[in-house]
C-alpha cells in the first residue's frame, strides 16, 4: 500500500513592490500614510546611524561592529509589529530593533565602544546580543514557554541568519516552542550570505521557512525589503502566538560587510549588489511617498539633519562617559573571592584609578 500522508506548502507575501505599489487586498487595516512615513523615518535613522557607527569603527572609536545596510526594513518591520509586553532575542545585527524599541542611542554606542554597561539597561525588554550563531534560539523558545506558563499574554519574537538555520539549536527551539506550543516568532533574516558561504550552500532546501514543516508549525516567506509586508506578517504572527509558534522567512540582502573584521570582496562578486540596491527598503517607501505627495526634498532634508544631530549628540554623551574599572574585579565572580579582593584594595590603595564608587 502507498498513500499519501501530508502535504505542504509555504505562501510568499509582497505588500510593496520594488516601484512603490501596493497591494491592496493584503495592505493591514492599522497601517495608514501617517505610519509609513513613521516607518521610512525609523529606516533612515536607522541607515545613518548604521554609516556613523561604521565610520567610529574605522576611526578607531567603537569595536568590530556588523552593519544593517539593506536590512532596515525587515527589521523596523518587525520592530513595529511588537505589542509593549513582547520581549525580542537578537543575535548581533539587531540595532535598529533595539532603536525602534526605544533603547537610547547613547547606551548603544556605549556597547559598541566595548562597555558592559551599555549592555542592557533595566527594564528594557531584550536579551543581549547573542554572537555564538543560533545559541540564542533556545533562550527565545525557554523565555516564550516560561510567559506561557505564567500566562502573561506576551510573546517573543527571535532573530537568527540563514547560517544560524544549519546549527542545531535552530532545530532544537522550534521542536521545543512547536510541542509546548510556545508563543514565540522567529524571524531567519536570509540575506544571502552567512560571512562567506552563500545561501546556494546552506541548504538544499528551496525556502527556508519550510524548516517550519518539520516542527508542525506555521510559516511563511515574505519580501524582507519590503517594511509593510515583514510588519503584516509579523503583526499576524503575533495574533496567533498564543495558539503557536511561527516561523517567518525574511529575503533580504546583506549589501555591507558581515562585520567590519570582514571583506566580502574576497568573495562576493561586486554585480551582485546591483539587482538588490535597485529593491532598496527605503527607496521603495520613499517612491510611494513622493507619488503620493507625502514627502519633499525639504522634508528630506529636515529630517536628515534632524537624525545627524541626535546621533551626533549620543556619540558625544558616549564618549563622555567614564567607565568604573572596579567592574572587572566586582563581576568576574558571583561573589568577589579573598585573592581577588586583595588585588582589588592594592589597587585602590596605589591610586591606580580614582572613578566614583571605585572604593
């Protein structure tokens, strides 16, 4: 006997085109002229602290630091679509969700200069910055189980590359949130390039959301260049988190380097980039704006200067700030041990630094 035991298929979403058109029959109820401008603001912001944040790496004034060139949109997207109890797990290229979710920008410059505290402030509903790939999905699967649990109607949205979709803790958390029915999203930003191995090499797989299948949950593929789809899918996402996991699959383009200790002309072919900047997420809303009569180049420039000053004064606060060396005696332990406190008062007692709350 032979028979036919299941079938499956996995839907593509398009709600802007690369022309700024729109279809109409699947633009959301809740999104109107006043929140796509919201949306294209947000991904400028986004675009130009991403050029800052580069421009202080290669100055010298932050750490190795993973650009979002191309990226904005899936991710204030997704951003958008979170409620105000909803926690993310990022892995390393997140900033403009931690942006869009009001993380000041100050505190993240602190981080991307390499201290602990700009890390996460209290309160603030994230897991850190995850750069082991995939380690941070189980994390995102255990703290959707535990809301459930404590039935606190609030869910998780989690990120990881389509590199990360190789690793084990990938199968792993969607197996455990599929079972538990866990409330959690889990967003694979395929953009083509996991640092030098490129989507045709990660997976024979046709999309990657059909990883879904597998796990007996739901998913779907959606233009990750396109803010008004990613934001869609995500919002539907998160209506029926409660019911069950999702998983959605982001296609967008790495257009910058993996991380700036990276040269992808090592291995990318230039020509490339060429068919994706021409799919440009801010570019498209931008289309639609001004046919609509929604922006200007004096809006434009408004707004440009407008974000160059904000991000011009967190560096300056950044910069600013004094870090404690206490901190690397006071937290490499749970508790400081007796040598370690002998080094500790030795040190204050030399003078070796003179920081408030050092004694």
């Amino acid at each position: 006997m032979k028979k036919r035991v299941f079938d499956g298929s996995i839907d593509y979403i398009q709600v802007m085109d690369e022309n700024g058109n729109i279809d109409r029959e699947l633009f959301p109820k809740d999104v109107d002229d006043q929140k796509i401008v919201q949306m294209y603001k947000l991904m400028s912001m986004a675009r130009a602290l991403d050029a800052k944040a580069l421009s202080l790496q290669r100055q010298g004034r932050a750490v190795t630091y993973a650009p979002t060139l191309g990226q904005e949109g899936e991710m204030v997207g997704s951003a958008l679509a979170m409620g105000k109890s909803d926690w993310f797990v990022p892995n390393f290229r997140q900033h403009p969700v931690f942006m869009v979710r009001g993380f000041p920008l100050d505190i993240g410059l602190l981080y991307w200069r390499g201290f602990e505290e700009g890390v996460l402030p209290k309160g603030f509903q994230a897991t850190a910055v995850c750069v082991p790939v995939a380690t941070q999905m189980p994390h995102a699967a255990g703290l959707a189980y535990a809301f459930k649990y404590r039935k606190t109607g609030a869910s998780v949205v989690a990120y990881v590359g389509d590199g990360g979709t190789s690793e084990g803790d990938f199968y792993e958390a969607l197996n455990f949130a599929g079972v538990m029915k866990a409330p959690m999203v889990a967003i694979i930003e395929n953009n083509e390039w996991a640092i030098s191995v490129p989507r045709s090499k990660q997976s024979a797989a046709q999309t990657l959301a059909q990883k879904a299948i597998a796990a007996g949950i739901a998913g779907v593929q959606v233009d990750g260049n396109d803010v008004i789809g990613v934001y869609k899918v995500v919002k539907d996402a998160l209506a029926n988190a409660q019911n069950g996991p999702t998983l959605i699959e982001v296609l967008t383009y790495r257009m910058s380097l993996h991380t700036t200790a990276d040269d992808p002309t090592k291995y990318r072919d230039t020509q490339e980039l060429a068919p994706w900047q021409a799919r440009d997420p801010i570019l498209r809303v931008r289309t639609y704006l001004t046919k609509n009569g929604l922006w200007d180049e004096a809006k434009e420039k408004e707004m440009a200067e407008g974000q160059l000053q904000a991000i011009d004064e967190a560096v300056e606060k950044a910069e600013q700030f004094k870090p404690d060396p206490g901190s690397m005696f006071r937290h490499v332990y749970s508790f400081m041990p007796q040598t370690l406190k002998d080094e500790f008062d030795a040190a204050v007692k030399s003078g070796y630094w003179q920081q408030p709350g050092s004694e």
